[in-house]
C-alpha cells in the first residue's frame, strides 16, 4: 500500500514538473485575424446614400448613417476609395432608371467608373410603451422604447449580383418610470430625436464587423 502511494506521489510530482517546464517554455501572443472581407481589389467602390422610409428620419440621418459606415470601413481598411454617388433619386435620374435594378447597376459602373456599390436602409419605429407590474401588485414600471434596423448590400455592378449583405437591429430605452410602494417614483427621459445619430452609429459599427481583422491570444512554444 505503501509503495503504491509513492509511486502515486512520483507521478504526481512528475506531471507537476512536466506542467512547470511547459509553461516555462510557453508564452502567449495575440494574433490579428484578418477581415472576413477584403474590399481592396474592387479600387475604387461607390456608395450611395443611405436612406429611410420612417417619418423619424431626415437628410441629416441619412448622411450621418452614410458617413460612419464609410468611417468605420476605412478606418479598418484605409487603402478602400469610396466615391459618394448621392441619394438614390438623384442617381437613378443621372442614369435615366426609375429603380436599382441590373440595368441600373450596369448604366452606374459604366457612368461612375465603378464596379461595385454599396446601399443601404435603415428604419426607426415609433416610441412604444410597455408597463409590467410587481407581482405582490407593490410595485410598477412604464417604459418607453424606439427599434432601429439596418440593412446594407454590396452589389456588382457588372452582373447585379449581390456580393455581401448584412443587417443588425437594435431596441434602446427613450424613457421610463420606476415606483416602489411607499417611496417616490423615478423618470428617466431622452429625447429620442437627439439620440438615433447615436443609435445608427451603434448600427453602423455592427453591420461593418466583416470587414475589421479581430485579434485573439493564442499560447505557443518559445523558441
């Protein structure tokens, strides 16, 4: 019995050993991870305006949601050129289409001198209520919520085909109400309007997560 507990103390002394000298021989390293997405061989990328059919949106949002995700690619990808082609409308009209169909795209590529594009949509709901009681009926909470969505699509302007499409939506509290029995109740307000720039950019910064290289820490031998 006793020859079999050293020899289970050997061992164990042994594994311990042999963990010391591999941790002593490792060391950890962070690695980057290139974009799932390389935009550099399409050179010079067009992008129209981005836009939204939702009354909460205006001209200043749409510029705003436009320009942050031409930031946040460049910003990953600096060697990406965009050439701004403007809202929707104003495009169609300057290649004589009513709507971004295969001929609309081919007349772009051919009048830009592009051969990619990018559009996008977003929308903003209304604000909408929801109130939820305690269950001992002894407390209560009203708040208020506003959803936001975009989408945005990568398009060959040769064949129409859609290269890369993405979307991420989101829910942000605008206001709310908290009361305890017995104690005075809280509010919290936001107006929302001054708030949905922050919002998009949020939105923004998601929908362009293919195209940043992202890092991770990887142990490995020293040399």
């Amino acid at each position: 019995m006793k020859r079999q507990l050293l020899s289970a103390s050997l061992v164990g002394l042994g594994l311990a050993a042999i963990y010391v000298w591999a941790a002593g021989c490792a060391q950890t390293i962070v690695v980057e991870i290139p974009p799932r997405i390389d935009l550099q061989p399409f050179q010079t990328i067009g992008i129209v305006e981005f836009s939204s059919t939702s009354p909460n949106a205006n001209d200043a949002l749409n510029q705003l949601a436009t320009q942050k995700f031409m930031s946040y690619i460049q910003g990953a990808q600096p060697q990406v050129r965009f050439l701004e082609l403007g809202p929707e409308p104003q495009v169609l009209h300057a290649v004589g289409r009513e709507r971004l169909d295969l001929d609309a795209l081919k007349a772009i590529g051919k009048k830009y001198g592009v051969g990619s594009i990018f559009t996008g949509v977003y929308e903003i709901s209304d604000v909408k209520p929801s109130v939820s009681i305690g269950g001992n009926l002894t407390s209560l909470n009203v708040a208020a919520a506003v959803n936001i969505s975009l989408v945005s699509k990568h398009w060959d302007t040769e064949t129409g085909a859609t290269i890369w499409t993405d979307s991420r939506h989101g829910q942000w509290n605008v206001a709310g109400f908290h009361k305890e029995a017995d104690l005075p109740g809280t509010i919290s307000i936001s107006n929302p309007g001054e708030d949905y720039g922050r919002y998009i950019e949020q939105l923004d910064y998601a929908v362009t997560d293919s195209f940043r290289p992202h890092y991770e820490r990887r142990t490995v031998q020293k040399q």
